[in-house]
C-alpha cells in the first residue's frame, strides 16, 4: 500500500487538517512540538481501526491509496458527532448503548472510476446492488472484507503499521505456532516476509535459515557500529520459564563485540543499537505494501545511525512507504527537502506545506537554514 494523500477533521475534538500529499516511499513530517506531527500519524491510524469495525466518534476522512498491485481506491466517510466527556470515547463504546454510539453518516469506496461501495442514513450500495440493512456503527470495508471486490482495500488498509520494537525483555510473539513448526513452515525469504510473524521473528527465521538477507542486514549493522562483528538471534529461554511458555515470547537478539568476550543480550545493549538493528530489519523484511509509521525517528539514535538509515529509508525498499516525523536538526538535515512537509498549526488547524511552498534555498544547507528561521518564527 502507498497513502497519495489524506484529509481528516475530527469534529469530537475540535481538529482537522487539509489534504496531505505523500511521496511514494519517505515523507518526513517537520515541525515545532505541537505543530500537529503526531496528530496525522494518529488519524492514519485511526483509519485502520475503522477498517477494522472501530467507530471513532466525529471523525471524517478521505484517503487515497493504491495497492502493490497498482489498484487505486479513494475511500471517504464520516462518524457522527456524539458529546460526551470522555475524552477516550472510541475506546469505551462497545460498552455503550447503541443509541449512544457515534454511527456512519456516509460512506464511499470508489476504484477505477467504479463506485464499489455508497452509504448514507437511508441506503446502502454494494456494487450498485441496494443492500439490507447493516450496522451502522461498522465500516462497510470491514463488514464485506470477505469480498472479492473489497478484500484488496480491506488488506492494504492493514498493512498499516505503528511499530516500536526497541523495548528489550518480554514479548510475545505474534503467533501461536512454536518456532519449531515456523521454521518448517516459511522455506523461502518471500514466504518470511509476506508472513505476518512480528520483525524479531522474521530476523530470527532469516538467521536460522542461514539466508543472504540476513547477512546483508549484518552488514549495515557492522557498517554503523564498526565494534561489533558478529549478530545471532536465538530463542527466548528462561531458567524461571517452561520452554513451551517461553517460546511465546519473541526471540533476542545478541551482538558480539571485538573488545567484549562474551555475547551481549538486547535488553543490555544501547537503546540506540536495537532500535537501529530493527529499523534495517524492517526495511528488507517488511510485509510487501508496508506503511510503517514512525514518530520522533530521532529517538535514542546516535548520530552514526542517522546517515546510513536516512539513506536506506529512501532507497532501499521500494515496496515500503514510511511516514515520519522530527524536530531534530540532524534528521532533519540527512533527509532532502523534496521529502520535508513542513507542519504548522493555528489552533485546531493543522497545515502542511511543501519545502517548494517556502522556496528555500537551492542548496541543501542553505534549505535547512532557512527551515530552521521558520521553525524558530513558529516556536
């Protein structure tokens, strides 16, 4: 999946932003904090659950997006608004009368030109077929996910992902399955990365497999931390634990360093090493058709992480989109301004603009000393 663009207002809480264009595989959302940076990672979330039968009260959007197939759809809709003073209200409505809900006022889904799908209070057109009458508090896509003629957006919509893999300790798999039966199962590099295994257990396949993938994930880790010269990853195992319950838990990852002897664990190694071992890990091992989200890209990463990952985020895997965000001057500066959208915000407005908007200088030191006078005239 690749977002073309986004717009959303949320009405319950009194915020929108005007249409977002995104470049195809890296746009780097900059601002002061505040500006609203964080706000768009949340409403591009908030459609996933939406595709996934959530009703988000007050909330009206229009996304466009195409599939790895190259199938485009602009889906729109929106929630009516319901006052309460819950501030989490989403969260708390399946416990909710129906009465209280915030329910579907509209609803389209439209592909190639071809309505696929038009809703309001008084009807609803599947495939210009009238339909009975459905909940009103689901999204179309998730209650015909199964059908031909939806379950493309359906999973596109799903490979929407907010990801933080940097917390060492206990995790549990995404699977059931032990690691036994998933090293019978995926044979090939394609079948581990179209699998939905979590990151670690993607990495910790590719390892066992003795595949070129991961020796090439070593290696940009080498070329980052030149004290390291070996990587593996093993099964969680715990003295305190069963092994049937301790293959729950994600595997870890160990680095051996020139001047240490012994292997070091993930849960002892720098926050900014692992965050940078799985940041290249997801980057040739992602679900084909990825959005990966990633707020505050600068956090715990040193800056000889930055130049190399700013580079791979851009050039590496075609297949992926990945939409972040930063106030870093260092982040800011490693990324060309073609990929900037420069976020300000005028009370619950959020605005977007391109670098060109501003027409910064040709160089691209010159750009970020300007973008810099910007940022301190908002701030």
């Amino acid at each position: 999946m690749k977002i073309i663009s986004l717009q959303l207002k949320n009405h319950f809480l009194g915020w929108d932003f005007d249409e977002i264009k995104f470049s195809s595989n890296l746009t780097l959302l900059v601002g002061i904090s505040g500006a609203g940076k964080t706000q768009i990672l949340c409403g591009i979330i908030d459609l996933k659950r939406i595709a996934n039968g959530k009703a988000i009260n007050g909330l009206e959007w229009k996304i466009i997006f195409s599939t790895v197939n190259g199938t485009e759809f602009i889906w729109e809709g929106g929630f009516n608004t319901v006052e309460t003073n819950e501030l989490s209200f989403d969260d708390i409505q399946e416990k909710q009368d129906d009465r209280e809900q915030s329910s579907l006022i509209y609803e389209k889904l439209t592909s190639n030109n071809q309505v696929l799908i038009e809703r309001n209070k008084e009807s609803i057109l599947f495939n210009n077929i009238q339909m009975p009458r459905l909940s009103s508090y689901q999204s179309m896509i998730y209650i015909l996910k199964e059908e031909a003629l939806i379950e493309e957006a359906f999973d596109a919509i799903n490979k929407i992902e907010y990801r933080d893999h940097t917390i060492g300790g206990r995790r549990l798999r995404n699977s059931n399955q032990s690691l036994d039966s998933l090293k019978n199962k995926y044979n090939t590099l394609d079948s581990i990365v179209n699998s939905d295994e979590d990151i670690r257990t993607k990495l910790y396949l590719a390892y066992e497999k003795k595949l070129d993938i991961f020796e090439t994930i070593k290696s940009k880790f080498i070329d980052i931390f030149q004290q390291i010269e070996d990587l593996k990853v093993e099964p969680f195992n715990s003295d305190q634990l069963s092994k049937e319950i301790a293959d729950q838990f994600q595997p870890r990852i160990y680095i051996k360093d020139k001047s240490v002897p012994k292997w070091i664990r993930d849960d002892s190694m720098s926050s900014g090493m692992l965050r940078t071992m799985i940041h290249i890990a997801e980057i040739f091992l992602s679900n084909e058709g990825s959005v990966i989200l990633i707020d505050e890209f600068e956090n715990s990463l040193g800056i000889n992480c930055i130049d190399i990952l700013t580079d791979d985020l851009i050039h590496e895997n075609k297949t992926l989109q990945f939409i972040a965000t930063s106030h870093h001057p260092y982040i800011i500066n490693n990324i060309p301004y073609e990929y900037w959208k420069i976020v300000t915000r005028q009370g619950g407005h959020i605005r977007t603009c391109n670098a060109s908007d501003y027409h910064l200088g040709k160089s691209k030191q010159d750009a970020f000393i300007q973008l810099n006078k910007i940022l301190e005239k908002q701030s």
